[in-house]
C-alpha cells in the first residue's frame, strides 16, 4: 500500500478535535466520496461541523462540497445507492434523509425526501436490495467472453413491484431494536413503517444489515458487551393494501470466541465492530471485540449441521425420501491473535467467487483485490487482512511512521518508529474500500482525508504480462458494470498504457455483435482515460474523445430521419443510409445521392439551422484529419487514429452525404469553408478525397496504404481551402496525472491545484465541447466540466430550438465519455 494524496483543510479548526464523534465515510461506485469531520467549527458560522456533510470526487478532490445537512444530531451512517447518484444520511436522533444531486451535477446537492424514528439513533442504515449480483470469476480470467469472467447471479430484490420491477427504499435499524423501512412508490411518495426486531426488545449499539437471494433482509445485532450475544434477525418486508408490512424472526445467534476462551474472558469486554463479510452473503461475519489498548478479530461462517437424533430413534429405518433432520449453527471460521486497538474497519466491494477453483488461480497468480478486508489502528497503522483466514496480506505504516507509506511487513524498525509515531494520535477513524478495492480512502481524527493506492498483487514482485493481465480485468469488469475506474488507473504506468489500450481492443472485438453495440462508447472513453496518462499517447486520447463526439453527432443528425411512409420495411432511413453508402464506392457525392430517397431527409428549417454549430464541426473534423494525412507518421499529431478505421471514416462519408441533400433544402445550414476559389465545391472535393482514404482502410478489404495521388492532392488541401485549428482535448486538471510518481501529493480542501498534462497559453479561446461553439477567452457564463475527461460546456443552453436541446438532453446527466458534471465558476478576467 502507498498513500497517493492526503487532502487537507486550508482553514484550520478554532477547537480541538472530539475523540467521542463517530466519522462516517462511503464511496460510491461512480467514484464519490461522502464523509465526516469531528472538528468543531471549522467553518465560520457552522455551529458543528459533525452535522455536515463534504462529498467530493476522487479526481478533484479539493472541490469539496459541504452540505450543512440540517440533522440535529451527529450523523452516525452514510449509504450510497446502487447508480451512485443518491446518498442516504442518518443521525443519532433517528432522522434519515435522502440526498440527490441538484441539476445532475456533483458539487451541488438537495434533499427532497426524508423518513424519521423519532429520538431513536440509527445505528445501521442500508438501501434495499434492486436483485443485480455479479460473480467476478478469476478462473475464468482468461477467458474470450466477458458473460463467462462476470456471470450475472441469480437474486431476487428486497421487494418487487408489478413485473418483476425492484421497488426502491431503505431500511435502518435503531439503538432501542427497531426495523425502520421506507419505500419510495412510483410516484414518489414514501411508504414507511416500523417493527421490533424482536418481542424482548434490547439496546443495540452495533447492527449491520445483508440480503439473501430469496429476497429477505438479514439484519445482525449486538449491543456492544461481548460477553452478550449478537444476535441475528430474518426481516421479510412486503406491501398490502397500499401499506408497507415488515415481518421478523429470529435466526441462530452466536458468543464470540474469545469469551469462552479462560485466557482472555475478561480481557476484551466490548464488541466494537459487527460487519458481514459482503452485503449479499449473510453467512459471514466479522466481529471485532476491543478493550483500552487492544482488539481480537473473529470471523464466522453459518453452517448447515446434521441434529444429532435420540438413540431410540436411530435405529429406525428411513421413510423414502426421508432426509436426515439438520440445523443451521454458527461456527467460527478463523481468528487473530492480540492486535493494537482497532479504530475502522474497511470490507473490498469487488464481488470476487470464492469457490475453490477461483481461490486456488487468484493464489497462484497473486490477484489479491476482494480478497482482503482493512483493519486501521489507534497507532496509525493499517493492515490488510485474507477475507478469510484473515492472515496479513500486507501494512501501511501511516506518514508519521513512514513517510514513504511503504509496505514493509518485516521491516523492524519501521514498526519501532510507527509505534512512536502512534504517539501524535494520528489515526483512521473511517475506512473505505473503492469498488475494485484497488484504492482506499481513509478519514484521520484531524480531518484529513487520505487516498491510498492498494495493490492488486499486495506488493509481491509480478511479471510485466501478469500485472497487465490483472489491471485489463479490472477495467473489462468496470466497461461491463458501468462503474467508475478511476481506482484502477492508480496502478498504470505511463509506459503501460500502450499495451493495455490495444490488448482491451483486442478483447473488445472478441465479444458478440449486441455486447459491442452496447460497450461501442464505454470501451472509447476508457480508452481515452488510459492515453491521457503518457505524454506519449496524448494524441490518441485526442483522437478516443474526437471519436466520441464523432459517434454522438452521427446518431444525432440520423435520429432525424424519417420514413416516407409509416409503413415501411424493417430498415429505418439511418440503416438503409449506411448500407448504400458502404456499398456505393463512387468518390462523386452527387452520384452516391441519387440512391437515396431523399423524401427521407426533408426537414424544416429550424432544426437544421440550430445544428449547424455540429454540421460545421463535421465539416472541419473532415478538412482536418485529410489536410494532416501526409503527416501520417508522426503519432504525436491528433487524427492518426482515424487514418485506418474505416469505421468512423465510413460515418463521416454517410454524414457528408447528410449535409449535402439538406444543403439543397437550407443553404444556411452547410458548413462554411474560406476558399481560395470562388468556383470551389468544398464538399465535394472533402468527400472524394475522403472516400480514396476510405477504401484504403474498409472493413470489407485488406487494408491499403494511400497512394501517392492521394497524399499529393491532400498536400495541396491547405492552399485550397483554410485549415481550422481544433480544440482537441478538454483541459484535463485532475489529480490522477500526477499520481504516477511514489510520492504522494499534498493538497487542500478549496485550494483549486492547476494539474494539466497539456499546457495552454493563457489567452487561448475556451471551446463549449459540446455545442462546438467557442465561449470567449474569458467567458462569463456558468458552465460544467466532467469530471472525467474535462470536457466543459455552458450550463444554460444559448439556442432554445427542439432541435439542439434535444442535443443537450442527451448530456444532461452525463458527459459523453460517460463521467459526471461538476459545476466550474466563470473565468475571471
């Protein structure tokens, strides 16, 4: 493990920090951040700063957003939903309140639903289950089909609506032993109810919440004495008659080891920890038991058993069919020896098999993620531990120890100066695993958040092959979930990056026609994200987010289209447009249009005049990419990587045809070009040079290269017509850029950190990615930048056409790579 960055509050706390409050910390699949403070007054005017919430991104974490999030009391549990969009809080008198983004964007949030068990802290918090499980299988690892390395696995939703559909809500547990759910209906109204856990009704300090593939709710509590037990709940929740229902049973309880063993009975008298290893296996659990200077971790499994039967009974012959009768009984799986006292315990997210094949390959090719839980310590240090035998896989030793935050388990006296480091009380008081447990975020007890890199071999020493084998898994599992792989790029070297771009290619264009419709975007923009890492690939990261904004324009302008006739065969208009144009090879436009039905491209005016901005960086795209063929060689050039596919040429051919017919319909919609002739057809001239570089590189023929006939006519390109200067690349001043080094970054909460890999003069035009239309040097409209490439765009739209907002919606809750928007303020002159 290494530490990556620590980020810090410039402003420094008026008072001391409180070792009594509780920290709080969860990270969403989409790679946010939602966590706690215990220090007062930190910003003037907050009467407590334990009452608000700070939600931040991986990527930009000193754009912080701080939610004063009106709980009345210490917020005890934060819960991310399923998509990552949505945040559940809870406090210590019982009020719940759900968090959404305000305009889809991450630094701006509201509550607009909220549940409450009145003056009943909530000790445990969960969203139900929506019924998706994965199954990450490393066996299979190797395998060609993604459907065979992440099988879908079958389980039922907490709670299911008409056809099958998840119904959406959440379930708390409280100190006094109650079950509180609230469903959210369709319409958007709450349906809450609640329910003992049981008829004797007892304090619980500690709860933890997992589902069963059935569709039940398994709800684990103890009320904090180890010498108690904890005890174990079945919760079935249902609607009738409009109303919510929960019903409960008791399931087998369990005492922890370490209270029946003589040499340690009294040694360790409070439980201070009760987690199951994963939500969705309710048959394993992790308990910690704590006194003043130490803890003992056990980890236990539910078992079926065989009930032992009476003697008179057994030599009675068995009925046919007749099973043996047996009981469900816990039975402890491992235990530690005596630790240092735990402060945070963190359990991996990556939904890993742990069948015994799957174990034995992840053994023998060292792929650790999932399989290690994270234990931090009152001395500062972390250890991660096997998720099963919970023996140590590897340690962070904490700055104040080791400055390098290296990993050296048998290093003596970095554990002599991490013990006297301890000394300072720096420590983790709230732990999480990121979704590919390749990352861990840490809250320290002075507020400062800490990101570490956590290894997917642990540190042991692996072959070039084997570490890009383990790194291209991760990111094929996060291209097939959705989820956010920013964790996974903490590992890639710049000089990496070649090698896992081509070999993800490669296990792209392996998979079924439907499963590479569906990845087409997503598999572009991890690409993208991958070349942004070397200087070296720069321009391929160019070329990966030019192909995206490529693919949006030409499902844009032919979702315009429209048959002639409603009854028409099974081809839309966009379909038979693409099959003449890949079938008609004739470089003159004004032939390849006479086989088109050009009643299917009649439009009005309006819509085609308020996408010109797009038909004009078509235009230009096209003017570029030829005019730089005979630059061919030199892969730092954006547009090498459009020289060979013959893909996305093809779509050019197909929207330069487009333009054309409805340039007969709307002039003022063609796009403009400064030529050199007045007699000059610039279109026609872009589209037979376009279609000699086409059949050079089709699909359906070996590929070519371009003859000299060619390369001399597009020489000849810039006399004829003024080649434009394209704003290739978003401004990319995120943090992971940086992140390849072995020292870690220092940075602050608000302190904006200028990091861009390409540098830009200061007085350079700013460019609405989107809309293709330049803002201005210093533009003072609002705008919003992803959060994963940069790209940046106004946020209220200038042209109030159907058209171009239908454009816009496309992009409301997402950027085109798919990353989410965060609000940037205007620049300032």
């Amino acid at each position: 493990m290494e530490l990556a960055y620590v980020c810090e509050w410039e402003k420094r706390p008026k008072s001391t920090h409180r070792p009594s409050v509780p920290l709080v910390c969860s990270w969403s699949c989409r790679n946010l951040v939602a966590f706690t403070t215990d220090l007062k007054n930190q910003h003037d005017g907050d009467p407590d700063v334990s009452h608000v919430i700070h939600i931040m991104d991986t990527e930009h974490p000193w754009d912080v957003y701080s939610i004063s999030s009106g709980h009345s009391e210490v917020i005890s549990c934060l819960e991310w939903d399923p998509s990552g969009s949505r945040l559940l809080s809870a406090d210590g008198d019982g009020h719940i309140k759900c968090w959404s983004m305000s305009e889809h964007m991450v630094n701006s949030w509201e509550s607009l639903l909220s549940s409450s068990v009145e003056g009943d802290p909530i000790v445990a918090l969960s969203w139900l289950h929506n019924g998706v499980k994965l199954a990450l299988h490393v066996e299979m690892s190797g395998s060609t089909n993604f459907g065979e390395k992440f099988s879908r696995v079958k389980f039922s939703p907490s709670l299911s609506l008409f056809g099958g559909k998840p119904m959406e809500g959440w379930l708390a547990v409280t100190v006094s032993g109650l079950v509180s759910v609230s469903l959210l209906k369709p319409g958007g109204a709450l349906l809450t109810a609640s329910e003992s856990l049981c008829r004797l009704r007892g304090r619980v300090a500690l709860a933890d919440i997992a589902f069963t593939g059935g569709g039940n709710i398994v709800v684990a509590a103890a009320d904090g004495s180890a010498s108690s037990p904890v005890q174990f709940y079945k919760v079935v929740v249902s609607v009738v008659s409009e109303k919510c229902r929960i019903d409960t049973e008791l399931l087998p309880s369990l005492f922890l080891r370490c209270t029946t063993d003589p040499l340690r009975r009294d040694k360790y008298p409070a439980v201070t920890h009760l987690k199951f290893l994963t939500r969705e296996n309710s048959e394993q659990v992790l308990l910690c038991a704590s006194n003043q200077s130490g803890s003992i971790v056990e980890c236990w499994s539910l078992r079926k058993e065989g009930l032992p039967v009476n003697n008179i009974f057994q030599h009675r012959s068995p009925a046919v069919g007749e099973k043996p009768p047996t009981i469900l009984k816990w039975r402890i799986l491992t235990t530690t020896g005596d630790l240092e006292r735990v402060s945070a315990v963190a359990l991996p997210k990556l939904p890993i098999s742990i069948s015994n094949t799957d174990l034995k390959v992840a053994s023998d090719t060292k792929f650790c993620p999932g399989l290690g839980l994270a234990l931090a310590f009152h001395d500062g240090t972390i250890q991660i531990l096997h998720r099963l035998s919970l023996h140590t896989m590897g340690v962070f030793y904490g700055s104040a120890a080791a400055p390098s935050g290296g990993q050296r388990p048998g290093d003596e006296s970095s554990v002599k100066r991490q013990r006297t480091g301890g000394a300072h009380g720096l420590h983790f008081k709230a732990l999480q695993f990121s979704w590919t447990s390749l990352a861990l975020a840490g809250v320290d007890n002075h507020g400062k958040l800490h990101m570490l890199r956590v290894s997917p071999s642990m540190g042991q020493v692996l072959e070039m092959n084997t570490t890009l084998r383990h790194l291209l898994f991760l990111l094929e599992y996060c291209m097939v979930t959705g989820y956010d792989w920013w964790d996974v790029l903490l590992h890639v070297q710049p000089g990496m990056v070649h090698n896992l771009v081509d070999k993800l290619h490669e296990e792209y264009m392996r998979q079924n026609q439907a499963l590479q419709q569906v990845l087409a975007t997503r598999i572009v923009a991890v690409k993208a994200s991958l070349c942004k890492l070397s200087t070296a690939t720069a321009a391929r990261a160019c070329d990966f987010h030019a192909k995206l904004l490529l693919i949006a324009v030409s499902s844009t302008l032919k979702s315009l289209l429209r048959p002639h006739v409603l009854n028409t065969p099974d081809k839309s208009p966009g379909d038979r447009l693409s099959e003449i144009c890949a079938k008609n090879a004739d470089s003159d436009i004004d032939k390849v249009m006479i086989n088109l039905k050009t009643e299917e491209f009649v439009l009005d005016g309006p819509p085609l005049q308020s996408l010109q901005q797009l038909i004009q960086w078509v235009g230009d795209f096209v003017l570029y990419l030829l005019a730089n063929l005979p630059n061919q060689g030199s892969a730092a050039r954006p547009g090498l990587g459009f020289m060979r596919d013959g893909a996305s040429l093809g779509m050019l051919r197909e929207m330069l045809v487009m333009i054309r017919i409805w340039g007969l319909f709307k002039p003022g919609c063609l796009p403009t070009f400064t030529a050199t002739s007045d007699s000059q057809d610039s279109l026609q001239l872009l589209f037979r040079l376009l279609t000699k570089l086409w059949l050079c590189c089709r699909d359906d023929a070996p590929p070519q290269e371009p003859d000299e006939s060619l390369i001399d006519e597009c020489c000849l390109l810039p006399s004829q017509l003024l080649v434009p200067s394209l704003d290739w690349l978003p401004v990319n001043d995120g943090v992971i850029v940086k992140l390849q080094g072995k020292q870690p970054i220092r940075l602050h909460f608000g302190k904006s950190a200028s990091l861009d890999l390409v540098a830009r003069s200061a007085g350079c035009q700013r460019t609405d990615n989107l809309r293709c239309v330049h803002m201005g040097v210093c533009p003072t409209e609002d705008s919003k930048a992803c959060t994963r490439c940069g790209c940046v765009t106004m946020l209220r739209s200038p042209n109030k056409s159907n058209a171009m907002k239908q454009w816009e919606q496309r992009w409301i809750k997402n950027c085109l790579c798919g990353g989410l928007w965060r609000r940037v303020p205007p620049t300032l002159p």
